[in-house]
C-alpha cells in the first residue's frame, strides 16, 4: 500500500535562524556582494527554485543533510521577502565591515 509522507509545514522561526546563520557565514567569508548580486539575480525564480528544493529535499537527506532543513530553505525560496529579509540582513552585516 502507498503510504504518503506529509508535508511539511513553514516554521517561521527555524526561517529566521536559517536566514542568519546563512548571512554570518556569508559574512565570514566576505562574500556579500556575490551574495547580494546572485540573491538579486535569482528573484525572479524563487519559486521555481523553491518548489525544487521540496521536490529534491530528500536527496541531501540521504547524505546526511536534514530534511526538514531543506524544506525550510525551499519556504525561504518560495518567499521573496524572506528572500528580500536575507539580502538586507547581508547588506547590513557588509556595512558593519
């Protein structure tokens, strides 16, 4: 019998970490304006690239990576001003420097 695994559902806090750690690894590795020029570049395939990453979540599962985590990066996606939230966070960190 089929059994379906369901969906998973946005944590906006578990977002909100997500986008930080991802901003002060940026940060550390000084690559805001790469960061901020492919963040601007992507906007208009968020979603596509959103809905990818919860159709393909559990592949990075298999090496390790949680799942969980994968589909709160695809709601990050699938959000622009979570998107737009990311950006801002590494420009201020960029004008921190």
């Amino acid at each position: 019998m089929l059994e379906l695994t369901p969906v998973p559902q946005p944590k906006s806090e578990k977002q909100d970490q997500l986008i930080e750690a991802m901003a002060q690894k940026v940060h550390k590795y000084g690559m805001e304006v790469p960061a901020i020029f492919l963040g601007e570049m992507m906007k208009p395939a968020s979603f596509a690239l959103g809905q990818t990453m919860h159709a393909f979540g559990f592949i990075p599962a298999t090496y390790g990576l949680s799942e969980d985590m994968m589909h709160q990066l695809g709601f990050i996606l699938d959000d622009r001003q979570k998107l737009e939230k990311f950006l801002v966070r590494v420009e201020e960190l960029a004008k921190q420097r």
